[in-house]
C-alpha cells in the first residue's frame, strides 16, 4: 500500500521564488528562512517520495472568482505554471499522478465530499513555490505531484474542521491505494499575515506558534476556531491555516515533529516551517 | 431573510459574496494583469481599458487616484488589487503603507517589530 511518510509546512509567498530566481538565499534578509530548508530537504532527499500531494490555494491563475472551487483535485498526467504579473520566472511543467488522483476523486465522492475534478489547470505560486523550496535545482520531474486547492480568497471559505475532515479522508484513500510508493503532503501558505485594509501587516507569532504546537500533538484543537477567529488573531490571510489543516489530516498515524522554525517577517507573513513524520 | 454579515474586525474587510459582486468588474481588470499584454493594455491608456472591464465611476476615481483603500471598499479583493504593484514598481509593503498612512520605512519597522527567528537566530 502506498504510505504517507510525512507532511510538510511551508510558506508559498511570491517573494520566496522571486528570491530564489535572483539568487539572494543567502543575504541577511533571506538566510534565516531559506536556513530552515536544509534540515527539511535533508529528510526530504533521504525519502525521495515518488509522490507529493500538495494543497494550496490558487490566486486567480486558474480559478478566478467567475468559477472558483471551494475544493479542486488535479487528476492530470502534467501540470503547467505561467506568468501571474509578480515577476517569478514560470517553472518548467510538473509532472502528475493521474491513478492515485483518480482514486482520491472516487474516494472522497464515495465519502460524502464533492470537489471539482480538473483534467487540466495551470498551477500557481501557491504549489511551484514549495515545490521548488524542496527541488531548488528544479529537478522535480523525479516525483509526482497531485495538487489539491482549497478557496482561501473569497468567504466562505471551508472551515477549519471541513478542511482537516478533507485531509483524513484524503489520507484514508492514500493509505488504501495498492502500490509501495512513499508520498508527502505539503500544506502550504500562512501562517499569520494581513495585506489588505487599515489593519495590513499584523503578525502573531504567538498564535502562530500555539498552532504549529496543536498541529504536532492536537489538530481537533485548531477547529475550534472559526473562520473569523482566524481572521482576527492571524490576520485576513491567515486562513491559509486551512491548507496546514488538511495536509495534518492527511497523516493518520503517530505523528511526531522532525523540525519547526517560524520566520518572521517575510514579506508580509510569519513564515512556518515545519516537518512532521507519520509513523 | 438577509445574508450573513461577517464579524466586525477594524482595518478588515471580508471579502465576501457581496464584496465580490460589487467588486468583480475591477478584480476581472486586475485579473487580466496576469498577462503581460493586460499590463501593457492597461499602461497604454488606462481610461479605456477600465471602460472595456466596464468599472463604475467611483472605482475608476480610486485607480485614478491608486487609492487602493477605496479599491477595498469599491469590491476589491487585494490578491488582485496587487497585480497592479509590479506595473507601478510597488511591492506589497509600499501597499501596506499606502494603507496604513505609513512610508513604506515606517511599514517595514512595523513588520520587524513583530519579527521572530530572523537574524538574531
């Protein structure tokens, strides 16, 4: 059966990739974040997964606010990223994992979930940027990826315990799929951070850092928080906690911390790193 | 029957269904910034270009005015409000400024002052 070894934390703003394609890791803004890489590609490069679910949350790339879904899985053979105006350089196609898509679509219909099913969309920073933080020499096309976007943009939003239910049953599918193939999630975007209105750049590492706690030992803690409590202690955007949320619920063993690290600022955001290993 | 209103938070504005009606002809504008020749269009003659996504005369007046804290309040949704800043040379701390009434100093002095993990281990 195919086995969930571990799910990964990571920030996905555009300012990361810009970075990334100007070479300034290592200047004294950058170091400390991209730092927190090297610890989580050195477990990353030892698994070597032959898959990556990845959830994020597109920005209008491909689902604008005409046809926006709250819940879309890919199910294509290869994934395209184009030009979103920011000035990161489109990355090379992606490849995808149509038969393990196929059977995460099945089993989340057959379980009471009903997302949009998408044979071909372009994918954006939210999912190239934490794929090229584990593949910075861009050689990706070694893994599969199935990416899984969650709406963060427009109210409503799937809640917290949706998304997390989401998770486990992606989990349970995974764990059910005949093969020996080693898969990680990522849960991309967060953590605390506010771009638009009179309140734009609060940050709560202490918030933050509770939730970065509760998603090691107590997940279900989280979902007690409404969308709005969210808003208010980590900012407008800080609801991308949805996609840590469902990458969370996707590991269903023990779960144990192999390493966390909160950057903060980043652009606008507190950056989360953080590994946690599904035994 | 009327539709849920979203909690008051100050600063906030949810991007809701409401919102998002009011505001869908100015974020298809800034939608369309996704593309360079959108970003071109646009820097061309910007007059037309807000006639062709067909903006109301008060969202017209806070691009005019790069009035980005009107924008909010005309429907904008700032994930595209934002594709503007790139086209003007601004980045999201210059936004945060503007919407602050802070330079874009006294914005990022704000953001340090909230910083954990950086520089200092």
């Amino acid at each position: 059966m195919a086995k969930i070894v571990g799910g990964i934390g990571s920030s996905h703003i555009p300012a990361i990739g810009v970075a990334m394609d100007k070479g300034l890791e290592d200047t004294p803004y950058w170091r400390d974040f991209f730092q927190s890489y090297v610890p989580l590609r050195k477990w990353f490069n030892e698994v070597d997964p032959d898959i990556l679910v990845i959830f994020y949350n597109d920005h209008g790339l491909e689902m604008f606010l005409d046809k926006k879904p709250t819940f879309a899985v890919g199910t294509a053979a290869e994934y395209e990223n184009a030009d979103e105006g920011w000035g990161i350089n489109p990355i090379p196609p992606v490849r995808g994992e149509t038969e393990l898509s196929w059977h995460i679509v099945n089993e989340l219909v057959e379980n009471d979930f009903d997302p949009t099913v998408c044979q071909e969309i372009k994918v954006d920073h939210g999912l190239t940027v934490p794929l090229t933080l584990m593949y910075p020499a861009k050689d990706y096309s070694k893994v599969k990826v199935i990416p899984i976007c969650i709406n963060c943009e427009r109210h409503p939003m799937p809640k917290l315990s949706r998304s997390y239910a989401f998770g486990q049953q992606i989990g349970r599918a995974i764990e059910s799929f005949g093969g020996d193939q080693k898969v990680v999630v990522m849960g991309t975007g967060g953590l605390s951070h506010q771009l638009d209105g009179e309140r734009a750049g609060i940050i709560n590492t202490e918030f933050d850092l509770l939730c970065m706690e509760k998603i090691v030992s107590d997940p279900e803690y989280l979902t007690k928080y409404s969308l709005e409590d969210i808003v208010e202690l980590a900012g407008g955007q800080g609801v991308e906690l949805n996609m840590w949320m469902a990458m969370r619920g996707c590991l269903t063993g023990k779960v144990t911390e192999g390493y966390s690290n909160l950057v903060a600022p980043i652009s606008n955001t507190a950056a989360g790193i953080q590994l946690l290993i599904n035994e | 029957m009327t539709i849920k209103k979203m909690r008051d938070i100050e600063g906030t504005t949810f991007f809701d269904g409401p919102m998002s009606t009011k505001g869908y002809p100015v974020n298809k504008m800034f939608h369309s910034f996704n593309s360079k020749d959108g970003r071109d269009a646009f820097v061309a003659d910007e007059e037309a270009y807000m006639e062709k996504f067909k903006l109301n005369e008060a969202q017209k007046q806070c691009v005019r005015d790069r009035d980005v804290l009107g924008l909010i309040r005309e429907g904008g949704s700032i994930y595209y409000l934002a594709k503007i800043g790139p086209i003007l040379g601004l980045n999201v701390q210059d936004f945060g400024g503007l919407q602050t009434g802070k330079t874009t100093e006294e914005f990022q002095a704000y953001l340090d002052s909230q910083g954990i993990g950086k520089n200092n281990g």
